[in-house]
C-alpha cells in the first residue's frame, strides 16, 4: 500500500494549560481534494501552520509523501505548496518578476528553465497578458491566482490552501473553483482546502475533515457525510451543535 500524500498522527499543539489542537489524526490520500472544517477557533490554521513548518506541534508527527516534517523539514516542504492566510507579494514588481525571485530560490533551476517554469504556471492560472503588469494593479482574483501559481511553481505533491476564497466575489470564487478542479484533473494534484464556505467545499472537496474545538469529530467522503440531510451545512451545524 502506498504511503499517504498528508499523514498526520496524534498531532497536539499546546499553549500553556491549553490545547490548540489535541491529538487530531487523519491521512490524505494521492489525488484527493479534502475539505478542512470547522467553526471558528476551531484549529484549523494552527494545523495548518503545523503541516507547512511554521510552527512545531507539542506531540505527534506529520509527513508529506512520507518524509516526516520535523525531521527532514526542507525535503519534506520541498513536496508542499501552500497559501496560508493572503499570498503576499512585492506591489511594485511584476506578476512574472515576483515568481521568478522565487524560482531563483531553487538551486536545481538554470536561469532559462526558472524562465520556463515562470511562463508554465503563469499559463497554467490564466494570467497571460497580465504577468508583465506591476502586481499592485492586480485585482484580488488576479492575486489569488497569482498565489497558486506561487503554490505550484516547484511542482509540489500538495497544496495546501487556507480560506482562499476569502474576500472574492461571486465570479471570483467561481474562477478560483474552476482552476483547483483543472489543476487536480490536468495535474494530478491533491489539496488540503481550509475553508468556511461549507457550499463551496461541497462543490469541489469529495473527502472532509471536521474539526471542533481542537478535535477531530469526522473523517471521510462528504457524500457520506451528508446522508440524512438536505446539505453539508446541514450536517456540519447538526456535528457541531452535538
């Protein structure tokens, strides 16, 4: 069997008396898109920054594509893209000229292919005819796109994405949906979305993960999830008021 591409086990982060998360478990598997839920306070950012190396957990271990992320941290991030939070970038340089800073990072790349892959992602999000703008014209759409293509740009095993509808209109969240489906079909990726725009995540996330007060409450297929309600809101609002 194969090893998941996110497997968290046993993961505690604690603050004094008190338990951010506390002993959260769960794998995702290579090619799913799995929702991550949960109400407010409930954990999932301080997961989140525990997945991508930002801050270290107090008990259990996580890997990505099997390499653990305390202990081989640069192998283990190298597999991982992420928005967490907005992305942030330089206002005044261009689209194309934030991505190649960050291409320039990666020691494997020749100048002409960190060229390449800057023209490759750029595509692949749909800002063709925009990467020669400053970002600072950007819309918040354009930014977000912007963001994943940041994400993709070294060709990860996971993104993970953080409440990245969070200030979009209702045609940007539209966009933002249609490019995670393509980018999973077209590039076989898999996600981790944090989000709580439970209609959203029901349209694009076959798997969730329901978080409540640092605890995990439910694991699986969100059609299972939703058996015997009208909606997923439906089952969340019934999950969390138990």
């Amino acid at each position: 069997m194969m090893n998941p591409i996110l497997d968290v086990k046993g993961v505690t982060k604690a603050v004094r008396s008190r338990k951010l998360v506390n002993d959260m478990s769960f794998t995702v598997e290579k090619g799913q898109i799995c929702g991550l839920l949960g109400p407010n306070g409930a954990g999932k950012t301080t997961l989140i920054r525990m997945i991508t190396g930002l801050i270290h957990p107090t008990a259990g271990s996580i890997a990505i594509a099997g390499t653990d992320v305390r202990t081989r941290r640069p192998e283990a991030l190298a597999k991982l893209g992420a928005i967490v939070e907005s992305p942030i970038f330089f206002p005044y340089l261009t689209g194309s000229g934030n991505l190649l800073n960050l291409a320039r990072l990666d020691p494997s790349l020749s100048p002409a292919r960190q060229k390449e892959r800057v023209r490759e992602v750029i595509a692949t999000v749909g800002l063709e005819g925009r990467e020669n703008d400053r970002v600072g014209t950007y819309s918040l759409g354009m930014k977000q796109r912007l963001g994943i293509a940041q994400a993709i740009l070294g060709q990860p095993e996971l993104i993970i994405l953080d409440e990245p509808a969070n200030g979009l209109d209702p045609m940007g969240i539209r966009e933002l949906r249609e490019l995670i489906l393509k980018l999973h079909e077209t590039e076989g990726l898999t996600f981790l979305i944090s989000s709580h725009l439970l209609d959203e995540i029901q349209k694009i996330c076959p798997h969730v993960v329901l978080m409540k007060e640092g605890k995990l409450v439910w694991k699986g297929k969100t059609q299972e999830l939703r058996q015997g309600n009208e909606s997923l809101e439906d089952a969340f609002v019934e999950l969390m008021t138990r």
